[in-house]
DNA sequence: TTGTATGCGTTATCAG
DNA sequence: CTGATAACGCATACAA
C-alpha cells in the first residue's frame, strides 16, 4: 500500500515549481524544452500517478458522466450501456453506472448520488421517477433522457414510436392471415407498453378486425410473465393464431409455454415479440420482432452528451421502428385447423 | 446550473464555525443540542448536499470500490455485476465499473483509471492481463479475483472448478447412454475453456470411450461461432449423439444450427452447455447446463470485499458446480438410428 | 517562460 | 463542546 507520489515531489525531483509540472501535464503553456524532459524524467522516475480527485476539485469538474439505468443485468440495457462506453471511449470522459431498478425512490437516491459526485452530466435510461424530477435535474447538469419523451426537455430525448412499432408488428401478421391475435401486454403503468397496446389496437381497427379484450393479458416485461399469460391464454376461450408478446423477453417465456403445451411456432401459432435483443436471432424458431437498436443508441446517447458538453445541442435523432422478420411468424393457411379450438 | 452551496455557507447561515457543521455531518463527535438544530435548519433552507470530491480528497479515502469486468452486456458479467452492486448497497460503497473487453491493454487501461480515481479496492471479474500485475495491484488496494486463481493471492480468488463442472456434465451424457460426444470448446487461450475441454476429456476417459480429435471443434464463446461449430461438426464424418458446449451462449448457437438441419432436440441429439445463464430456463428446450450461480457470486464478491476492508481476511468459500439437468438431455434409446449417420 | 500565492470544499489537528 | 488553522493534491490568476 505505497503511499502515491504527489505533483510537488515531482517538481521538487526535477527542480522546477509544482505550476511548471502542471502546466506539462495539461498542456495549458509553453514550457522550455530542458525543464520538460526534467520533468518528464521525474514523473517516470517516480511513477507518478496524478490524483483524480484532487484535479477535479480544483478543475470543478470531473469529467465523469452519470449514467441511471433500470436493470444492469438486462441484455437491453446492458447492450445501451455498452454502447454509451464505447461512444465515450477516447473522450476523456468516464461513465459511472447507477441502477434505480424501476423504482423511483431508487432512482432519485441514484440521481443524488451522481450529483453528489459531481457528474458533468447526465444520461438517463428509461424509470419511473416523475418528470418533473428530471427536468430539475436538466437545470443543475447538461441531461439526456432515453426511453421518455419530457416536453419541457425538447431535443434532450431519445425514444422509439413504440405504438409504430406495435402497429407494424400486428399488421404484420394480419397480412400473415392473422386474425385473431393476443397480446401479452407490459405493465399498464409503463409508458411504454400502453403504447404499444395502442399500436396494436390501431392495426386491428384499421384491419376491420374486432378488439377482443380476453386476448390481451398483462406482463412484467419479464420471462416468467409471459410463460403465464401464454399459458392462461390456453385456458381461455378465445382461440388465436398468433401472440404479439409486449417485449421479448415475455416472448421467450410464451415460447416455452407453448413448447409445454406442445404448440409448435410458428406451424400451430406465430410468435411476434419487440426489443429484437441480440439472443432472439438464436431462439426457436429466431423470434420476429421489432428492431431497438440498443448498441447504436447507447453510442448516439453518448456522442449527443459530447456534442451538448462541448456547447452544442444535443439534436438527438428520431429512431424509426424497424420490423425484422424471422421464423417464428408464417402465413396462416386457411385450411389451418391448428390454431386451437 | 446554479453553483452548489457549501459547507461554509452553511456554517455562517447557522452562525457557527465550519467545523461544528463537519461534525455534525459525520457525527464524529458530540454537538450542542441547539447548534445541531441550527445547522439542520440552515441545511434544509440552503438544500446543501456535500461535495463528495472534497469529502474524498480530505479524508484520503473514496468510499468506491473499482470493478473490472470483461463486458458488461454479456448475460453473464451484468447478473454479476448486480449482484455486487446489491451485495454493496447501503454500505456506503459505490462501486465504479469498468470494461476491458477481454483484452489486456484495455484491462490495464481500465485499472489505471480505477487506480488514478483513487477507489478503496479494486474487483476484478476475469480478464487476459497476466497474474503478475494483479499482484501488483493488490499491493496498492485490497483486491479481490474472480475468474483465476492465483496462488500469490489465496483467499482473495474466488473460482469455480471448471474441469469438475465439465466432467460432471459430460458424465450426466454418458450416462444417458451417450458414447460419441462431440465438444464445442472455448477459445484454447483461455484457461476455462481448457480446464473444461480437460473435464470432458477425464469423463470420457474414465468411462473408457474413446477420444476423438475431429468430435472437438473450437469457438470463441460467442453464438456464432457455436453455429459454426455444430454445422461443421454435422459436415465431419464422425458421427455423435450429443454435444457440449463449452458455455450456454455457444449452446444456443448450435441449437440453432440443429434447428436449421431439422435435427431435433433432445429426441435426436442431445446438447449441454455451461454457465446456466438466466435465458437457459427458457430456451427451447430448457438447456441441461452446468450453473455458475453468477447473481449470487456477485453478492458473495461484495461482502468478502467489505469484510476485506474491515480488516478481516476475505475468505472467499469454494464454490462447486452445479448440474442443472433439465430437458435438453435425454437417455439415448438404443434403437436409435437418429444420431445421424 | 516561470514561480508565487491562493483557492477548490472538506476533514482533522489542536487549542481553548 | 467549539473554533481557528492547517492539510488534501492540483490548477490558475498574477507577477516577474
């Protein structure tokens, strides 16, 4: 446990002022040819490390970004924050992780602790925590909000059509043939999924098709959701061809519902999910879904934050919703006695 | 972006000395009743929320602790890192997290700017970076492996017996029955992957069968290359009736392989991977795996590094894999005729 | 170009 | 119990 050599030992071991080392480090002014390469011979020669913490304080910035997401450990977020890395990556800023875990008493003690840290900014990925929360957040550091669309933040947010969305996935299979379609839905409290139900009830009414409320049950977004509503959607009495699950990962629970009941996809059902997550192009049969490209978003996220650190406007892109067809969703033959009762 | 008030600030709104309001933020000692209720009240009016840089550069301690990862989007890395994130949670730790993608220089990299931010300790989830310079490292902070073991640092590694867990997986084969199993083995550089070819080659030994050079093909961990695999391994001559796949992620690649051949799972090839990774309950069928408990390691990491930093020794217990049998495997029927060829 | 002095916001030491 | 005062390690006006 070496105790860390500090600027002033450098200077005194090369025999200049300690301003003459910092000004070497940052670059700030000319400094003579000699007392660099002093310098420079004593910072290796004692292997000094500047201190972060003591720079920030006196620079009053860190150069620290605070990142909230909802769930470390989800392949969505987790791709997002990978690509808001590797869009930071060579910037000289550095990324701190917080997880408010869709709670917004979590979310808001996350926010203060970044702030209390002295985060330069601010990247915000989806959560519960009102709007007006973030939006006070935005007047103290530049913020970038994923996943919400705050009004009073025009330009600062990022966020796919989920009812576009919905409603390409549902006409999809209509023009499958598809009929009668459930919906495994998100958490009506979720923006998001209310969205998303929206699209799909457009693409129904559009299609002159009836709005059938006993085949639409209500997920969490996660697996197990989806491997019950799949499975109380069998005990029902409305038949179906298709599901539309509200996220894939509630697809992939239906999917193994439907491998229990012996159900093939998409012979007997077709299966749509939404997220398109990096394993759903390796599920069986590969999941049909709508594309939400986390990796290249969580990048944007980052370049936008760099562009409104450096004076600019974030002037965030809209993201079309993109439909990737696969193998789990196939023309409904007419003869198809198969899609149960 | 209203400049924050200070601890001063406060101070002279309750008209006492800085000092006094330092101690009652710290509690380090005892405080007049009405002073104490002065400063609250001048807190809450001010809203002042302390400068953690200062806190931090004053009292030559972080309260964060650097976490290195090798990719925080992998299933498998991000439940670990939840699980060290909640194993953290309410200590006053705040873990700090890191990438070095599986690649050395991006690893030191990454430590040094861990080191440079002055965190408390330092995790350090596998990597390529050679033992040597973890032991430097743990020379500067407490530190704590998962991933490798290295015999310089005992009781700071904490490491599941891969050989075991491999063997135990391909015995669970060969006692279905199975005598031609092929293996998927991760990249020869990494130690997991020949501890597990080592594993798989130490059950089939003990069970008197035969090694077969052309039944071992080798991936990189990733889906594809277990796609690429299981379709070149359906190319070869030698024929087989289950496969193992050095981790889940190359599993559902070759599942996907055998579903493009029509060859179906379990009743015509069985197929086992390793990790039991969340998604491994659901996909199709479930997959027999062998578990690495990777939530639960993550909050087994976290405390052993708090009681590292209590002074105590980390006493990382030993962990033992785990068969997860589920329905991917099946007893081979000695009629079969399906293991192709 | 270089050095001196001062400040960044807290904590810690030391009198009182 | 409380208040000056000196660190913490570095950056930056201001002089020279």
């Amino acid at each position: 446990m070496e105790s860390s050599v500090t600027l002033a030992e450098v200077a005194r071991q090369a025999g200049v002022s300690s301003s003459t080392v910092s000004r070497i480090l940052n670059g700030t002014t000319n400094v003579s040819h000699a007392k660099r390469e002093a310098v420079e011979r004593a910072i290796t020669a004692l292997n000094y490390k500047p201190n972060v913490l003591a720079r920030n304080l006196a620079r009053g910035r860190t150069m620290n970004i605070g990142v909230l997401t909802q769930d470390i450990s989800s392949p969505f977020y987790g791709d997002m924050l990978r690509g808001i890395e590797q869009g930071l990556a060579g910037s000289g800023y550095l990324p701190i992780f917080a997880d408010g875990h869709w709670h917004a008493e979590e979310e808001n003690a996350a926010i203060d602790v970044l702030l209390s840290h002295k985060t330069d900014a601010m990247i915000v990925l989806g959560g519960a925590i009102p709007d007006q929360r973030l939006i006070e957040v935005a007047a103290q550091v530049p913020l970038i909000v994923f996943g919400r669309d705050i009004h009073q933040l025009p330009g600062q947010c990022l966020k796919i059509d989920n009812e576009q969305g919905a409603y390409l996935l549902t006409r999809h299979l209509i023009e499958f043939g598809h009929q009668r379609i459930a919906h495994i839905a998100g958490p009506s409290a979720h923006r998001d999924a209310r969205d998303r139900l929206s699209g799909y009830k457009t693409a129904l009414e559009e299609a002159g098709l009836p709005f059938i409320p006993e085949l639409v049950l209500e997920g969490d977004f996660l697996e197990t959701s989806g491997f019950v509503a799949a499975t109380r959607l069998f005990e029902g009495r409305e038949m179906f061809s298709a599901i539309f699950a509200a996220n894939d990962q509630m697809a992939y629970g239906a999917r193994l519902a439907l491998y229990r009941k012996g159900v093939r996809v998409p012979d007997d059902i077709s299966l749509v999910g939404f997220d398109d997550l990096p394993s759903s192009t390796y599920t069986t049969p590969p999941l049909t879904t709508v594309r939400q490209p986390t990796y290249e978003l969580g990048i944007t996220l980052a370049q936008s934050m760099l562009r409104m650190l450096s004076g600019e406007r974030a002037n965030l892109p809209d993201i079309k919703p993109q439909l990737v067809i696969r193998e789990s969703t196939v023309m409904l033959r007419y003869s198809a006695s198969t899609h149960r009762r």
